[in-house]
C-alpha cells in the first residue's frame, strides 16, 4: 500500500512543527503594591538585620533592639476606652421592667415592619426577573418599568424604616437599654 505523497508531506511539516515549538512562559504575574502608609508597605520597607551563624535557622527573633528599628518611621495609635463602671451593672440590671418592655416593643415592631418590606421588595424583584425571562413586547417593557420604579420605592421604604430603627434604638440607649433588650 502506497501512502500519498501530500500525506507523507503533510505529515512531515506537521511533525516539525510540533517538535520545534516549546510550551508557552506562563506568564508572570505583578505583585500588588502596598498601599504607602500601612503596615504591609511598612514591613516591605523593613528587614531584620540577622547575625550570620546565629540567625541562619530561618526563624526571626525580635528583640527590643530590632523593634525599635522596625519601629522608625511608623506611627502607633493607641486607644484606650472604659467599657463600665464597677456600679453600672447593678443599676443597669434593675432597670425598669416597664421601660425595658417600652423599647423592646417599639424595636420589636420597627423590625418586623423592616422585614415585611424586605418581602415586599423580594416579591417585586422576583417579578422583575419574571418579565425580563418572559418575551419582551412593548407591554411587557412597560410593565418592567413600572415594576423597577416600584422597587425604588420599596427602597427607599426600607431605607427610612431602617433609620427610624436606628433612631428608635439610640433614644433607648440613651434610656439605659442593654443589648438583650430588643431580642
């Protein structure tokens, strides 16, 4: 059996051309920067000075020498806050029970209402996605319009009731109200 001639030689440049190309440099990666004025950018300005034959385990020692070195350039901010007083907790645990109940069911009802109007916004992007699945006619586009507008308002809606929540709960901080409170 006789192979082709413009096989055999097709054969032959597909060959060498295989042979003669090399696998592809991935290519490299840059390394982000640091930001200038973080501690990545500072600890990439800083290096330890390692003592030969002392430091060459690999591990890194700081010392009060070394950190001051580390140190220069960079500014530490130190913040310091009292979370109570000693007798706060006592008057705090005898609170009220009529103002606790107070706030706890004006939080309690502002919550809830934020939460029916998260389901109402849920309920209007469902249908908006609905209509955008749907076949697109000029009643269909007039329908996704009105429903995007809706769901600005819904918004809105969620964005005023979760101000009044908040406004709701600092008045009641402001009261003495902890935390467990409004659970």
């Amino acid at each position: 059996m006789e192979i082709p001639r413009q096989l055999v030689t097709l054969g032959c440049a597909f060959g060498m051309v295989c042979s003669s190309t090399s696998p592809a440099a991935e290519p490299t990666r840059p390394t982000p920067a640091a930001k200038p004025g973080t501690l990545a950018a500072l600890a990439g300005s800083r290096s330890l000075q390692r003592v030969p034959g002392v430091d060459d385990t690999g591990t890194i020692v700081i010392t009060d020498e070394n950190l001051s070195s580390l140190g220069e350039g960079a500014a530490l901010t130190v913040l310091t806050s009292t979370i109570a007083e000693a007798g706060d907790f006592e008057t705090n645990e005898q609170a009220d029970p009529k103002t606790r109940e107070k706030w706890r069911r004006q939080v309690l009802a502002q919550s809830e209402a934020v939460a029916r109007l998260q389901a109402r916004r849920n309920d209007v992007q469902s249908e908006i996605d609905r209509l955008e699945r749907g076949r697109l006619d000029s009643r269909t586009l007039d329908r996704l319009a009105k429903a995007e507008s809706k769901l600005r308002v819904v918004d809105e809606e969620i964005n005023s009731a979760r101000t009044q929540l908040s406004r709701i709960i600092r008045e009641a901080r402001k009261e003495g109200a902890q935390p467990g409170w409004f659970r």
